[in-house]
C-alpha cells in the first residue's frame, strides 16, 4: 500500500512539474527568436524591451488578444518591440493579416523552434524581455499594463 502511494505521489509531482516547467527562467538570459520569416516586418529596436506574443490562429480570444496588444505597439512605439508570433503554416499567417496593418511586428514559426526554445505551453502566451534581453514577465496581453511596460522601456 505505501508503495502504491509512493508511485501515486511520484507521478503527481511528476505531472506538476511538468505543466509548469518552463525554460525560461526569470532574471536570465531569454532563447533567441528562431522564426522562419516575418509576414509583417519591422524594425527590432536595438537596446529596448521587447515584448513577444505566441499564438495559435484558431486560439479563442485572438482578435481580442491583437487588438489590446496592437494597442500597447501604438502607445510604446519606438520604445518597446513587440511581436507576434504565431504557430501556424505561412500562408495561414498571411490570409490572416491580409489588409492589416499592426503597430507589432508578426512571425511565423511553422517549424516550432521558438515555440521550443521558449517552452510555450500555452496560448496565447506573452513574454516581456528588458533591454538586455533578460526575461522579466511571462502572462496574456490581457495581463500588461501600462505600469509593467513603464517599468521596462
């Protein structure tokens, strides 16, 4: 019986950790973006946060998560970097914002690499990297505000 609840104690801890491990870790250093291409290109600010959006498409609450996030690109403009990134195939990508035109930049991961590197577990899900590129919040657009983003340009 003790072994049984040792083994039903081990496989929970297990399952924990698991959902909520992550590869970033706070006050380090965060993965290089490893997209395939930018659908809408702009200009990575040299020495200014960046904040980057993981998306699926088909994500419920995307036009909503987009607008609030646009929102933030407008207001922060040439102070933080924000991108999207979404975890869909390119053309996808590209119906999607055909005749957008976002204050953030969008990139495709297809190939899941910064999906990976960044160990996104869900989505959407929103990073804010300082000027150093050092990982200092993790959340949903929904989540940042004007203090946090205050607190990092």
């Amino acid at each position: 019986m003790k072994r049984c609840i040792l083994l039903i104690v081990f496989f929970l801890a297990a399952s924990v950790t698991t959902v909520v491990a992550q590869k970033l870790v706070y006050n380090e250093k965060a993965p290089q973006l490893q997209v395939s291409e930018f659908i809408v290109p702009g200009q990575m600010l040299n020495n200014k946060s960046l904040c980057i959006d993981f998306l699926v498409l088909d994500s419920q609450g995307v036009e909503e998560q987009l607008e609030r996030l646009n929102d933030f690109a407008e207001r922060y403009k040439g102070e933080i970097s924000f991108i999207v990134v979404a975890k869909d195939d390119k053309e996808k990508v590209q119906n999607f914002f055909a005749g957008k035109n976002p204050a953030y930049m969008v990139a495709v991961d297809d190939e899941g690499e910064t999906f990976e590197a960044y160990d996104v577990r869900y989505v959407p899900m929103t990073v804010l990297l300082d000027k150093k590129g050092i990982f200092v919040w993790q959340g949903r657009a929904s989540q940042l505000t004007d203090d946090l983003l205050n607190r990092y340009r």
